[in-house]
C-alpha cells in the first residue's frame, strides 16, 4: 500500500476524521479569503490550523508512509523554538543615543497619540519599536513639517497593523516561504490617507530610501 | 580618536589619517568655521547623502566635530564646526602615534624625536 491509498483507506475507515478535515480546512480558507481588515492575522490564524489539521490527521491516520508530513512538522516546531530563543537572546533595548525634550515633535506625539523619540544622529533613521517611533535629527532637518507627519503616519501603520517579526517569522517557516511579511505598500497607502499622496512623494524623494523610486511609481500610479 | 590601524603613511595629505570623505569634511569645517548638513552636501555634492551623514555621524564619535541642535518653530538642525583647528587635530594624532612608539620601541623612539627635533632648529 503506497502513502495515497494508506491516506485513502484512513479517511474512508474513520468515522469523524473527514468531517472535521473539511471543517477545519473551510475555516482556514474563511479566514483567509473573508477577514481583510487584518489580513495577517487571518492568514496567521488559518496557517495554524491547517498546521493543526495535518496533526490530528497525522495521529488519526498512524500512516507511517507519510513521512513527508511529519518532516513539515517538525521543521515549523524547530523553527520556532528558534525564534524564541533568538529573541530572548536579543531582545534587548535600541542602541541609540535619545535626545529628550525636544519641543519640534509635542504637536506630532499629540495628533497621533504615540510616543516619539529623537536620535541624536544625522543619518537617516525612522522605525518603531514597542510602541514607540523612533526618528533622527538627520530625518527632521530634511523634510519639511508635513513631510514629517507622512513618515509618522507610515510608521504609524506598521505599529497598529504590522505583525511583529516573532509572528511574522512564524508564518515565514510555516508557510515554507522563509520570507518575511511585507507591508510597506499597505503602510505608504495608510500615510498617502492621512497627509496626501505629495508629502509622502516628497519625504521619498529627499531621503532617498531603499527603493524609493518604485514606491513612488507606485503611489503616483 | 583616529585608529592606528588606519593610519596609511604612503597617502598623501589628511588621508593618510583619515578617509578621503572625513578629510574633505574636516577641510571644510576649518575653512568655514560652521555649517549645516546641508550646506555640506551642497559643497560635496558629488557623495551621497548618506555617506554625509554617516561621515558626519563618525567624526562627531571620535571627537573631532561638534554639532549643536538648533531648534525652531519651524524647523529643526545641526550646526557642526571643528572641535579644534589644523594643529590642535595634528597634535593629537601625533601624541597617540608616539605613545605607541614609545609604547613599542621605548628609549630608541625618543631618541629619533630628539635627532628630528634638532635637525628642525
């Protein structure tokens, strides 16, 4: 008997098995398809259970042949333990030199409602981290105030929406990509929402970002 | 402080103690006394600007550039000027390169300070 016909027999042998396969495999695409407000979470939902379903199947079935089944588990379980233990070994505090009391961004911390921190720095720096963001002086002698805001808004999105990279990186090895969630169109979409799409063009242009030209191809399309 | 590791004597000029980049900057700041970041790239305009700001980030660290922040209403901005002049920056490479000679070779090293010194009376 080949891993197919063992599949086969299990499923028409068992009782309950096929029903909850079926379940279990329309929640998943539910999830996915339907919930779009936010997206990752879905997918991340529905990649746990079909995780989930290839388990129970697994231990239901007792199909030695499909080893194949048992080698995705066991790279998702090793993968994970991985990325827990890589971020309890560096999960540590930003290493960078913070300038407080700088007056220039209260009106910006009060519209959005987040915290701002200025690194003393000229290079070009803007990122969050646990619920903060993080800006360079570098960043704020460039653009002009509303420029700014459109960073802010960008950044923004990536602190309310954005999976963070523990999660991310789960999904990552789950779904055999090994390639990380990207969102920076949804973020730059969020920012052209709030401050308009020539601020953000702007803020691109002056501080000549990785790929900045293809992302302004793609908001002035 | 400038590395001794990057120290390269068959250079020409302040290259050979600095990068071409941190030497052009350098040059600037004493011929102009004080200047933006963007004053400095529009004299540099030939590098990019994140070799400017990275430039400028590693001269602050080792000392030989200050910046002040000044703030605006409007607008916010680093005002860099030279921590010191041409030979302030002359003798404090030349204190470390000896200290290492010293350090290495002992008696000998001042020796040869004393021959040059006396060759330049």
């Amino acid at each position: 008997m080949n891993g197919l016909e063992c599949y086969i027999s299990c499923l028409i042998e068992s009782s309950l098995l096929l029903p909850i396969i079926i379940m279990i495999g329309f929640i998943s695409i539910f999830l996915f398809r339907f919930i779009k407000k936010r997206n990752f979470e879905s997918l991340l939902l529905s990649q746990t259970l079909m995780t989930a379903l290839i388990t129970i199947s697994l231990i239901a079935m007792s199909c030695t042949m499909f080893n194949w089944l048992w080698i995705y588990l066991g790279i998702i379980l090793i993968g994970s333990l991985m990325i827990f233990i890589i971020k309890n070994l560096l999960d540590k505090d930003i290493d960078e030199n913070i300038i407080n009391s700088i007056s220039f961004v209260y009106e910006f911390e009060k519209e959005f409602n987040v915290p701002i921190q200025i690194i003393d720095s000229q290079r070009i720096k803007a990122f969050h981290y646990r619920k903060r963001i993080y800006l360079s002086i570098g960043l704020l002698e460039r653009l002009e105030k509303e420029e700014i805001r459109a960073v802010i808004a960008h950044e923004i999105y990536h602190l309310k929406y954005s999976p963070n990279k523990i999660v991310s990186s789960l999904l990552a090895i789950s779904s055999l990509t090994f390639r990380r969630y990207n969102d920076e169109k949804s973020a730059d979409k969020y920012a052209v929402k709030i401050t308009g799409v020539n601020n953000l063009i702007n803020a691109l242009k002056k501080l000549h970002i990785k790929n900045y030209e293809k992302r302004i191809s793609r908001l002035s399309s | 402080m400038v590395k001794l590791e990057r120290i390269n004597l068959e250079k020409k000029g302040l290259t050979k103690f600095f990068s071409p980049n941190e030497g052009r900057i350098l040059e600037l700041l004493w011929k102009n006394r004080k200047m933006t970041s963007p004053d400095i790239q529009f004299v540099c305009n030939d590098l990019s600007l994140a070799c400017v700001s990275g430039t400028l980030d590693r001269l602050v660290k080792s000392g030989f550039v200050n910046r002040k922040l000044d703030e605006t209403e409007k607008r916010i901005r680093y005002i860099y000027s030279a921590s010191g002049d041409r030979n302030n920056v002359g003798n404090k490479i030349s204190t470390k390169i000896l200290e290492s000679l010293v350090d290495t070779f002992g008696e000998s090293t001042l020796d040869s300070i004393g021959k040059i010194s006396k060759k330049g009376r």
